[in-house]
C-alpha cells in the first residue's frame, strides 16, 4: 500500500490549508487512518485519527477545535483540514493506515506510512 499526501504549502497565521492522503488501494478494509507531525528537532507527534468507517475520531490537545479529519470511504481519501494555524503547527505532516479499524493515536498501530507534506506557518 501506497499513502500519497498533499496540500501543504507556506500560509501566514490564522489561515487554513486543506491536507489530502490518497491511498494506492481502498481502505475500506477495516483500516483506521491517522495524520501525525514532526517539526524541525522535535520529535513525531499525533495530530488526529479516524476509524474505518468515519464515525469515530481522536484529535490531539494541541489542535482540537481547530482541525478536522474526515475520510471518504469510496475514494480512499482522508483529508486533514486546518484552521486557525499557529506558527507552532509548522511540521512535515505524514499520514498512515493503521493495522487496526478503530481510530488511535499510537504510532506503532501504524504499519503504512506516506512521504510527507511540509506545512510552513508564518507569523
């Protein structure tokens, strides 16, 4: 399986941009899916997750209220919209399928991985 993200880009403080992960085949197989972050000398940090169904996610502290994941279970597409953005929230962001169909935080449930997509926020 193939994870590919997109929609990162350089967008000042207080604005959105809109994430996308297409994966390679359908996750409609049970697979729970998550984007997480790693900022420059920091090290990978959860941002959310959403089970197999869209019904039920999980959100980090540092960004509930202000993004949302959501998936489109005939596409195989999960997207990560993000409001609101703090300087703070400048990362790579990655998305991942996990083993699992539930929505968790745990990085180690994750077994696919995709490249990354730079999120620069400016003050």
């Amino acid at each position: 399986v193939q994870l590919q993200a997109s929609g990162g880009g350089l967008v000042q403080a207080g604005g959105s941009l809109r994430l996308s992960c297409a994966a390679s085949r359908r996750t409609g197989s049970n697979n729970g899916m998550g984007w997480f972050r790693q900022a420059p000398g920091k090290e990978r940090e959860f941002v959310a997750s959403i089970d197999w169904r869209g019904a039920g996610s999980n959100y980090a502290s540092s960004v509930a209220g202000r993004f949302t994941i959501s998936r489109e279970y005939a596409q195989s597409t999960v997207y990560l919209q993000m409001n609101s953005l703090e300087p703070e929230d400048t990362a790579v962001y990655y998305c991942a399928m996990s083993r699992y169909s539930t929505s968790t935080s745990r990085s180690e449930y994750y077994q696919y991985w995709g490249q990354g997509t730079l999120v620069t926020v400016s003050s």
